[in-house]
C-alpha cells in the first residue's frame, strides 16, 4: 500500500508542471507577453519612423469587446488598404475588464499592418481591468505629434471614477491643447462622450471649453453608442464623431490633409 501511495505521488509531482498552463489560478492574474506590454508607447514609436504623404489617414473602430468575428474581419479589411497610416481603437476592447479579455480583443488588433492606438472605455475598467489597462497600453491620457496634428486621447469614464471631479483631467487638457511649435491642430480621442450620463456633468462645461479655448481643434472622436454620426453639440466649430461599433460591420476612415478632414464609412 505504502508503495503505491509513493508511487501516485511521484506520479503527480510529474504531472503537475505539464499542466500548469491549463488552469487560471485567478481570471484578475495580470500575465501578459511583451508583445501585450505598453502598446500604446510602441505603436507611438512605430509611427515617428513612418513616412507620410500630404495626407493622414486613419481607421477607427471600437466597442469591440462581444465581437472577435466582426474585429476579426475589421482588421482584415483595414490590412489591404495600404494609405492607412494608423489605427484607432476608441474604447472598450474587455467586457468585465478582465485580463483575460484584455488579451482576446489584442490578440486580433495585433495582426494590425499598422501602428494602432487603444484609448480606455467604461467596460474596460470593471474589475482590475484598470491595471490590466495599464499593462497593456499604458497611460489613460497620453499625446502624440503626427505630422503637425497633435492626437489627445482622454480617459472620460466619469462614472468608474465615482464622479470625483478630476476625470476627464481638465488640467492635463488644457496643457496638451496649448499652441506650440510642434503643431498647429489637435484631434481629441475619448470613449465616453461629455454629453452622456456616464460623464461628470459637473465636468461638461470645462470639457468644452477645454476644447474650443485655443481654437485649434479639428475634431473630436468618441465611442460608447456604438452608432455613427457627426454632430456638433455645442455652439462652436467643433465637430464630434461619433464611431462605428464594430458589430456593424462598418468602420470609419478619417483623412486629414491642409487643416480639414472628412469621413468615410467603410463596409466589411
């Protein structure tokens, strides 16, 4: 008896490394690879050493966390386009925000031909997901130059931060729009739009007039309803675009080119 015991023992012991990559000890385990790392900041380097014609062009999608087939599809289409210069994803890539889902929805934005951009959405902020954003892309409000265009992506999930006041981060607005040498316009990229209920409304006001204070800015880009439009919410020039949530098989492609854009929806 004592022989066997020892035997199933040994047994296991041997056992368990081969199968230590078939169970999730926890779904909040934060594991992710290199290529799952600081995204954002890579896709960033990435970018500076592209070159550019007169024109930017852009792809934006979002909403992606229930639909890997229609995302999958999404960067297909995006991959045979060849003018694209970058890709931008506006929020909501996990459901629950679980790091599991992080690397679902990435795993697919990874076979991009692109560099590709990723701002954060209230569903990717449930659970632990805020670290799991973190890991994976980086800052929640991060800045880029692109050929004299300045991209501002702003973390606008008022309600996951308990509508304390600083989010959106007024402030950190405010210093990335100021004018300098580096740029002349600025696009500014957010999940949560300021007139939704998920958005501080004690915040609405300064957001705008964050936005419109220098007049630099071109357009605006956010997600969250899923449909598309473009619309101006406020008595100033600023346009708001409102992305396609990739269920319907549609994304938009935007091309900036001499200080003015225009949008394009793309089937697929």
């Amino acid at each position: 008896m004592r022989i066997t015991i020892k035997i199933a023992l040994l047994v296991n012991i041997f056992m368990l490394p081969a199968c230590e990559d078939l169970f999730d000890y926890s779904p909040y385990a934060i594991d992710f690879s290199d290529e799952n790392r600081n995204v954002n900041q890579r896709s960033i380097e990435k970018l500076q050493s592209r070159e550019n014609d007169d024109t930017i062009t852009i792809a934006l999608t979002g909403d992606t966390h229930r639909f890997f087939d229609e995302t999958e599809l999404f960067v297909s289409k995006v991959n045979k386009n060849h003018s694209i210069d970058f890709v931008v994803h506006v929020g909501d890539i996990a459901d629950f925000g679980l790091p599991k889902q992080y690397l679902w929805g990435n795993s697919f934005l990874l076979k991009l031909e692109f560099p590709y951009f990723v701002v954060i959405g209230n569903h990717d902020l449930v659970g632990n997901g805020l670290k799991a954003y973190q890991e994976m892309f980086g800052l929640l409000n991060y800045s880029f130059n692109y050929d004299g265009i300045k991209f501002v992506f702003v973390n606008t999930n008022s309600r996951e931060f308990k509508f304390k006041g600083d989010v959106p981060d007024i402030f950190w607005i405010d210093k990335q729009l100021q004018p300098g040498v580096d740029f002349t316009k600025a696009v500014v990229i957010f999940h949560v739009p300021p007139t939704d209920g998920d958005f501080d409304p004690s915040l609405e006001e300064a957001f705008h007039n964050s936005l419109s204070h220098y007049n630099n800015v071109l357009f605006a880009v956010h997600g969250h309803s899923h449909h598309h439009e473009v619309y101006k919410p406020y008595a100033d020039s600023i346009s708001y675009v409102n992305v396609f949530g990739v269920e319907h098989r549609k994304f938009n492609l935007i091309k900036i080119s001499n200080n003015q854009f225009k949008v394009e929806t793309v089937e697929f």
